[in-house]
C-alpha cells in the first residue's frame, strides 16, 4: 500500500537507531550470547574488559540462533540494560 | 486512478445544459438510452437530460480524464478506455458508432457542439494543477505490514486509530475545495512549517474526516496559526489548553454538526473529526508533538478534539461569530485556546440574578480563584440556562456587565497569602479592585440538549496579547 506522507517531511521514513551512549562507565551492558560456538569465549572476555570500567554486566542467552530471541527476552533485555552486545562467534 | 477504469464497457456522451446541440439531441440520447448501454455525464446539471440516469460531473473529474473539447462527445469505452469518439452532433458517424439506424431522424444531419466546460478560463488551469500530482513523500507499507500499525509508528497518530492517506482519498478529499492542492494555507509552529492544502487534506483523510468537512479544517488551521491565537504558546504550554474550534453558520447544517444534545462529546463525525484533523496538522506539520515542544503537564482530551458548533437557531443571542465581526450569512469558525468542560450545574434559579451568581461563583475557579485578569473563559451556555436569562430580559452584553461586577473583588482578597493562600496576585500588580476576566476575556456560545440546568465553562490559557486571543475566520473563503 502506497501512503502519503502527513507530517513536514523533516525526519526520513527509514527506522533510526536508538541514541548512543555518551559513556558505558557506571552504565549497565547486556552481553547477549546466540548460542553459536565459542560466543561465550568472546564475551567472557568483553565481560571481564567491561568490568574493569566499571561496568555492570548481564548475560543473556538466547536458546537457539536459529530464531530471534524472543519478544520477552528482548524486552527484559531493554528494561535491564543501557546497551547490549551480541555475540556472533563461531 | 483514472474515473475512466470505473466505467462499463459501452458508449458514454458527455453533455452539458448550457449547449444548444445537447439539447437538441436530447430525444436522441432518450432512444440511444432504451436500446443499448449508453452513460451519459453531464458537466453542469445532473437533472439534463430530464429523466435520465446522468452521472454527475460537474466537479469535471470524468471530463479531464477524458481530455473532453466539445460538448456532446459520444465515445464507445472498451476495458475503461476510449476506442472512438465522435465529436457535436453528426447523424451519420453515430449510427455508425452505435450501429443503431435512425437516429435522430428530425434533426439535421450534423450540428457542430459547444466548448466543453474543462477550458474555461480558471478552470483548466485548477484541473491542470491537480491532475498534475499531488507532491507529498510517498511511504510504501510492505503488503505483509498492517498499515494501521505501520502508520502508528511513524508517529502519524494522537493515539488512535487513523485512516490510511491513499492518493485516491487524498484525492477525494481535495473534491472538497476548489483551492489548489499547493497553495499555502498557513505557516504552522512550532517548526513554521508551510502547510499546504494537500498537506492540510492528507491529515484531514486520516483523521477521518469527509470532503466537505475540509474547508472548515482549513479554516482552522488558518485560524490556530494566527498571531492572534498563537498556536506556538498554546502546543508547548505545560497548562492544559487546546485548539477548541466553534462553528457557526450555514455550513453547520449542511455538514450535520452537533450543537444539540452532547455538543461537546463524542457521536457526530463532523464535531470528532474536524477539531481532530486540526490537532493533527498541528502535530504532524507544525511538530507539536507530546513531550517534544508539547510540555503540557496534564494536557486535555481538547487536544484530541474539541469542537461544535453553535446552536444558533434556538439561541436567543447573536451568534458567536457574529460578535466576533463576521457578516451574516457566513460560515466562520473561531478558535479558542481552552479545555474542558468544568460544569455549572444550578436547577434551582429562576432568575437571571441568581443564575449569574452561580455562574459568577464558579467562573471564579478558572486557572485558580484568587487569580485576576489572567485565564480567559469561553460559557457554553445551554438552552435552559439561556431560557432563564431571557425571561428576565437579559440579552448577553448585560449578562456580560453583570458577571464583571460579580466577579470583581477587593486587591486584599486575592493577593498572595490572603486567605491563608499562597497563591493569589503578585503584591505589586494587585490594585485595589481587581476583575477576574480581562474585557474581551469571556465569551458565550449557545450549545446543548434542551433538558437539563447546566452550562459548561471551557477554561482558557493565558489572555490577551501575551497569551493566546480568539481567532475568527472565514470557511467560506476555503470552499
């Protein structure tokens, strides 16, 4: 369905990301691990690296890569975190 | 989409009563109707021919589609589009376009037509501009996405549910007035933001309004975008003020708004979405959006929607717009920064006095009761309130006078810590008689079901030149 647009035009239609964070120290940090093998080497070191900033750290894990992390994870994730890093590895 | 697409395959002739061979083959199109398919679209009077089914094209939509230069023009339509035509009246080439023999038999073989009416002057050049696109973004909602939640969270909506802006409704919408779509209506703040009549169409559509609806939301925003009202000062105010939009005149009627029984609640499409519309503009073009420029601290449902109109037929004032130096016999529309209503309920006074009294009493709480000249109020005074003032031959200037004296008090009572209150008037603005509404600070409109002794006070926000005043304009200049 085509649409035309209500308001100035000022902002682009495309989805923005959040804000970035001016600091992490004192922030809390989510470390998401996929469930992909060794993620949890390279966040076990980011966690260690993150603490010594001072840094609150929780870790999450999703059950499977194979599917988005749930509606309520990311939701916990949101509520609980300022930011969150997710882990890749392989 | 083209008017043309919505058409049977078949013969169409476009005709119109002011056209001397239209009416000379008026017998001809009557015998073409009984034998086959035949549409026939008149560009000026949907009643010529007499006693035919004619689709209306006196908005000329169908006419431009079709690029018609002469009136009558018979076409043959196959699969919505045009395969021949023939052009005035020529005896020969329509039987043959038509196949029907004998046709017209008493009129002379041919006959040349008249000038169609899309060249007029000012009217080609109105239907060359819309047809010439509108020019808003377009956003494309992917087909598995619901457009309503897609609309949502572009951040369209005040909340609720709005109509998707498709170009066909936009453009149904703009049938509405005869202005162009690009014409600027207003510079609306907080961003001045040039808001055009499309612009202003498109938030109309998804408000839910109907086309004839929109040169009154024109109308408003027109009027919100004053520096009289100041719609600036108004949206980012941490009071609780909106736009309230007051109808009168004739379009009041012909739109069916509501001025009786709950005038200023929900139930009529008119009331609910026009005064919608206008928040939205101001929303979505000006930017006032809650919790950017909008710091309302509570806001009100009047930023949604707060609008009525007058019921000026059992009023036994003049109306509003009227007072506010509209001529009569115009449809006009005022704007008024408030909230509301705060309701003055007295089933006891028989006399106008008494009734004033109560009013007086209860106007006193606007903003705060030891606050003077500094919130204005707008009294929707309902009819057996209005009765009550008529019976002892009140007319609104004395009720006017009369609640001035009422509501007018003694500096030591409404300074700051009198009464044991922190708040009141600043020690050194108190005088030493001090008047509740400034003198074009209270206003009266006649609204309401006719049971019940109430009136309701629609409080205001800041007053006057500092603030935001009433603004009343024309709708008819947006038809």
């Amino acid at each position: 369905m085509e649409l035309l647009d209500p308001t100035a035009e000022s902002a682009p239609i495309a989805r923005q990301g959040a804000p970035r964070l001016a600091a992490i120290e004192g922030g809390t940090i989510g470390l998401l691990d996929i469930s992909k093998p060794r993620g949890d080497v390279f966040l076990d070191r980011l966690a260690e690296l993150l603490a010594a900033r001072n840094v609150t750290v929780r870790r999450y894990l999703k059950p499977t890569h194979a599917r988005p992390a749930s509606a309520d994870l990311r939701s916990q994730i949101a509520g609980e975190c300022d930011a969150v890093v997710e882990a890749l590895a392989d | 989409m083209s008017r043309l697409a919505e058409l049977d395959d078949g013969f169409l002739v476009v005709v119109k009563s002011d056209c001397e061979t239209c009416q000379m083959v008026e017998p001809v199109l009557g015998a073409m109707s009984a034998r086959t398919g035949v549409a026939i679209a008149s560009q000026d009077d949907p009643s010529f021919p007499t006693g035919l089914k004619v689709i209306d094209d006196t908005a000329l939509g169908l006419s431009w589609d079709l690029q018609t230069e002469t009136t009558p023009t018979l076409y043959r339509i196959e699969k919505g589009k045009v395969v021949e035509s023939a052009t005035g009246w020529n005896r020969e080439e329509w039987q043959r376009l038509t196949g029907i023999e004998g046709l017209g038999t008493g009129l002379p073989a041919s006959r040349p037509g008249c000038g169609s009416k899309i060249f007029e002057p000012g009217t080609f050049e109105r239907l060359n501009a819309r047809s010439g696109g509108l020019r808003a973004r377009r956003v494309i909602v992917a087909p598995a996405v619901d457009p309503f939640e897609a609309m949502m969270s572009l951040g369209w909506s005040d909340g609720l549910p709005v109509v998707p802006p498709t170009e066909d409704r936009v453009q149904r919408m703009l049938e509405g007035t005869s202005h162009d779509p690009a014409e600027i209506v207003c510079v609306m703040a907080p961003d001045l933001v040039e808001c055009t009549v499309e612009k202003v169409a498109i938030n109309a559509v998804i408000a839910g309004c109907k086309p004839e609806y929109l040169p009154v939301v024109l109308a408003g925003c027109e009027a919100v975008a004053t520096d009289l009202f100041n719609i600036h000062g108004v949206a980012a105010t941490t009071q609780f003020a909106g736009p309230v939009l007051i109808v009168n005149g004739p379009i009041r009627l012909e739109l069916q708004m509501n001025s009786g029984i709950n005038a200023l609640g929900p139930g009529n499409r008119a009331n609910a979405t026009i005064g919608r519309a206008v928040n939205l503009v101001v929303r979505n073009l000006g930017g006032a959006r809650p919790g950017g420029v909008d710091r309302s601290t509570l806001g009100s449902p009047a930023k949604w929607s707060l609008c009525f109109a007058e019921d000026e037929e059992g009023s036994p004032w003049e109306p509003l717009s009227i007072e506010r130096g509209m001529a009569e016999g115009v449809s006009a529309v005022s704007a008024f920064a408030g909230h509301g209503p705060h309701e003055i309920v007295d089933q006891a006074s028989r006399d106008a006095a008494s009734l004033a009294s109560s009013f007086a009493a209860q106007l006193r709480s606007v903003g705060h009761p030891k606050l003077m000249g500094f919130l204005d109020a707008l009294v929707v005074v309902a009819p057996e309130h209005a009765r009550v003032f008529t019976d002892s031959g009140w007319d609104k200037p004395r009720l006017r006078n009369e609640l001035t004296e009422r509501l007018t008090f003694d500096g030591d009572d409404v300074v700051r810590g009198a009464g044991g209150i922190a708040e009141g008037m600043p020690q050194h603005r108190v005088q030493p008689r001090m008047t509740k509404f400034r003198p074009d600070g209270l206003w009266f409109a006649h609204a309401g079901g006719t049971a019940g002794m109430f009136s309701g006070i629609i409080s205001g926000w800041t007053g006057g030149p500092r603030g935001s005043q009433m603004a009343t304009v024309s709708i008819d200049n947006w038809k």
